[in-house]
C-alpha cells in the first residue's frame, strides 16, 4: 500500500503559507476549485471549494478551504523533522500551540495548527 495524500480542511488560506510553508516547510505545487457537484457527490457538501495541494519529499498534503465547523476528534498526522527542538521554536513563533508531553524516555510534542489540525512530532 501506499499512501497517496493527506487531506484536511483549513478555514483561512493564509494559513497555507503561516503555517503548512513557513513551519512546516511544505511547498505549494497548485491549487484548483473543486465544483459544487463533485463536493457534493463525494463530501456531501454543496458548494465550490478551493483546494491547495502541498508537497514536501514525498508527502503530498491536500488541504480544503472551509469554513465548516468539526467537533474534536482523535485525528492526528504524525511527522519526523531533523531537529525537534528548532521545530518547536518556529511554530512557538508563528502562534501556533505546542504542547509537550513528558515521559521517562522521550518528550511527546503536538503542534496544532489555527485550525486545530493536530501534528505529531517525532524527531529522526
């Protein structure tokens, strides 16, 4: 199996440069308008949607432009950067929320995006 993308829904496209660019690196290869009939047929959802896609390596990040509400779930995606510490400055200084966990062997590290997209954080 191989994974091809990773979508989710941001409600302000500012956030693909603050955030998706600037901290976590990742470069904007095109965006494009998903039409109404097809948000519906798929998502259930009637009405035009801008979608970004984003790539970094060979991840590609598909992120939906929305301002529909989500309730909490238990949704993460989990990453490995070169160097943690360095990591959890840029998105400290971009606003973004840092919560580490600590533990015997090693600290766990979420970062959340404005959106409340949730970013695990492991170091390679």
């Amino acid at each position: 199996m191989k994974l091809e993308h990773i979508a989710l829904s941001v409600s302000d496209h500012k956030e693909i440069e603050k955030f998706y660019t600037n901290v976590l690196g990742i470069e904007q290869i095109k965006n494009f308008i998903l039409r109404k009939e097809l948000a519906a047929n798929i998502f259930g959802i009637n009405e035009e949607i801008t979608v970004f896609l984003l790539q970094k390596d060979k991840v590609v990040f598909e992120i939906f432009i929305t301002t529909e509400y989500r309730k909490q779930t238990f949704d993460h995606i989990c990453i490995s950067v070169k160097n943690r510490e360095k990591f959890i400055s840029k998105a400290l200084l971009g606003g973004y929320k840092v919560t580490r966990i600590e533990r015997e062997l090693f600290d766990l590290i979420f970062v959340k995006d404005k959106d409340g997209n949730i970013f695990e954080i492991k170091e390679m």
